[in-house]
C-alpha cells in the first residue's frame, strides 16, 4: 500500500548568528532547573508513580502498572546522567526491581508498550550501570512482547486479550517504539526470532499505517485469518483520516530506530518523509496542534509530539550525510523546538508533583489530560535536551 509514497520538500530552515550558541547557554539553564525539578518530584512519588497526566496541574500518585510509569524513571536515569548525583541512580534502582516484580506477576502488561516500559528503565538500567539483574529482566518483557507476535499477520497486537476479535490483528503506531526491545533481546540472546519479529512488524507498518502522502494512520486492522489488509483508522486523532500529531512523530522516530538496528534505508527515507509531512503543518513557533489535520490558533497544541519530534530530528542528523539538503534544516528545527519548548511550555513554579511541559494532550476526545503536563512528554524533554548537549547513548 505504501509503494511510491509521496515525500514532501520542506522550506529550509536556518540558525541565525549568535542563535545556536544562545540556545547552548538556554539548555545549560534549563538542565540545572530541570534537575531541581526532578529531585522536588522524588519525595511526592516516593516508592511509586506519577499517573498519565496531570491533573488540574498535579500528578496523580499511582502504583506501576500504567503503560507510562517508565516516563519517570527515564526521566531519573537522564538526571543521574546530567548531574552525578546519586539519589537519581538510587531511586531509579528501586524502579527497576519494580518492573522486575510487574513483568514476573504480569501485572498489567496485557498490551504492546512493555518496549515503552523496560527500555527506560531496565535496558538503561543495563547500558548505564551493568545491572545484570535489569538484563534479565527485560530478556522477560521481551519475552512476553513476543507472545503477543501474530505469525498470520505478522504483527504484534496492540491491545487487549490475544483471543480478543475485537483486538486481535490490530497494530498502532506507536508500538515502532516498543520494537527495540526485541532487538535487544537478540543482541543479548543470539536469538534472532526476537528480531525477525520486529522486523516483521515494522514491515507491516511501512506498508500499511503509513499512507501514500506521507501522513499515518494511528491504527491499522489486518485479518487473523488470511494475515490480509483490513482498513486504517484512529484511537486518539481528530477522524480516521486525519493524522494524529503524535502518532506521526512516533513514526518518525520509531522507523529511525528500527532503522538503526536493521540498516534497511527504506525506514530511513521514510522518517525522513514522515517528518517533512509533519514540519510542513507545524505553527509559526513550531509546537504543533493535537492533530496535524488542525490549523485553527485556537486548537490545543500538543508540546510533547513537538518533543518527540526534535528527539528524532536530532538522531536523523547523526544518521544523514553532511551532504544531505535537508540535513541543516533537520538540526536547525530540533533546536528551535527544544528552544521554544523551554521558553513558552517549561514549568517554571516546579511545585512538588508538578510536570516538567505544559500544553500537551493526551486524549484529546476524552478529555483525558488535555493542557496538562503528560509523563512523556516531561521525558522527551529531557531526552531532546540531552541530544543538543551530549553524545547520548539512547537507552532504546
């Protein structure tokens, strides 16, 4: 379905003088206040979690079995690398003997996002510190990730029972982030079955969620019983042929990444087609609306799309030749983004349980933390920030 997809030029984008080394001494404040942050937050959560998203400006305090508890300990790991201190390490290690006791008890992990929650916790954990224990752990939750591999279809299923009609062959955009969780486990293993699924299903995706403009659908249906093409359409977006802000940018980066451990160029030239069809729709001062479909002033922006976008913006840098057209304007937009993110939408009273970015959405037709501070984004934050002042060692 998605042969020949239609890749859209982009207007280039350029730092003015003086502006990158401006934007340096920006980031360099923002990371102390940040850290500051982070640590007021420690004492509120305590042993367990924020929830989702704020509410009414306030996180509330949940046990570890959202989808997102792992946002916040991304968020511990990324302060214990900014600053050294060691109350970050500490409480994030507890974090890890946590997802180690959810994964073992399946405690609500009937759903694709265990890449989202062992990847930010016990795969850092691993790379940052050498936790075999975390090792072990994630070989786990990739192991439970696996049984939710259809072989028909050839996907993993997003939600919901396995035996469930109304899940089953159902896959979504953001499970391209989840994927790097199995290659890790074959590059732990040497077992290529965790890989080739992944593979299977980014492939699935490329050919069917993306659409032939370049835009995506958040969810897509293929029947269990023949593995064939079903139909498009969305969980979370404006309509079933709009395209949802951060669906988008979970595809331009999740084909990046899978395109890392494949080396198959196809995902790289389709994040590079995914993010133009997105900076194309982006507002004057480039925090997007909730949907890129929407184009009214008024609309709820969605801050954490942006900053997942300027996270994958950055890592496409690292991946294109010096030679690139668009390799400038690439570098030149993550910056900006993570420049007006810290001027306009970083939380500057930082009271205990308060987030880190304001004006994101979560679901938007639920009114589900919809001009709030979500965990995501208050990572991705960071993670953008630390790909603008460091040679990062990704923890996906």
């Amino acid at each position: 379905m998605s042969e020949n997809i239609h890749k859209e030029p982009i207007i280039p984008i350029v730092l003015r003088n003086g502006e990158r080394a401006a934007i340096a001494r920006k980031l360099q404040d923002a990371r102390l206040c940040i850290v500051s942050a982070v640590e007021r937050n420690m004492p509120f959560f305590g042993g367990r979690f924020p929830d989702a998203a704020c509410c009414n400006g306030i996180y509330p305090v949940i046990d570890n079995q959202e989808w997102t508890t792992s946002f916040w300990t991304g968020q511990l790991w990324l302060a214990w690398e900014w600053s050294g201190n060691e109350v970050f390490r500490e409480l994030a290690g507890q974090h890890v003997r946590s997802f180690g006791e959810r994964i073992a008890k399946r405690d609500h992990t009937n759903h694709h996002d265990l890449g989202f929650l062992y990847s930010l916790s016990c795969i850092a954990a691993s790379k940052l510190t050498g936790d075999r224990q975390a090792k072990y752990i994630a070989l786990q939750a990739a192991d439970a990730l696996m049984e939710r591999y259809n072989h028909i279809c050839g996907i993993i299923q997003a939600w919901g029972e396995l035996d469930n009609p109304d899940q089953q062959g159902r896959m979504i955009i953001d499970c391209n982030m989840n994927l790097p969780l199995l290659y890790q486990a074959s590059l732990a293993t040497g077992d290529a079955r965790y890989a080739d699924a992944a593979k299977s299903h980014i492939e699935q995706a490329r050919r069917y969620i993306v659409r032939q403009d370049g835009s995506t659908f958040h969810t897509y249906y293929m029947d269990v019983k023949t593995g064939q093409p079903r139909f498009g359409n969305t969980h979370q977006g404006f309509s079933d042929d709009s395209c949802w802000s951060r669906g988008q940018a979970w595809g331009v980066y999740g084909f990046l990444l899978n395109y890392l451990y494949t080396g198959d160029k196809k995902l790289l030239e389709l994040s590079l087609t995914l993010a133009n069809y997105f900076i194309n729709r982006l507002p004057d001062d480039f925090i997007c609306y909730w949907d890129l479909a929407l184009t009214d002033p008024t609309t709820e922006r969605d801050s954490s799309a942006s900053a997942i976008l300027a996270c994958a913006l950055l890592e496409l840098v690292k991946q294109l030749p010096v030679t690139h057209p668009d390799r400038e304007s690439y570098e030149a937009l993550g910056l900006k983004i993570i420049d007006n993110l810290i001027e306009y939408y970083l939380n500057q009273t930082h009271q205990p349980g308060e987030g880190l970015l304001k004006h994101s959405v979560y679901y938007f037709k639920g009114n589900v933390g919809v001009n709030e501070c979500c965990t995501w984004g208050d990572y991705f934050l960071m993670e953008a920030i630390t790909r603008a002042t460091s040679l990062w060692n990704r923890y996906w």
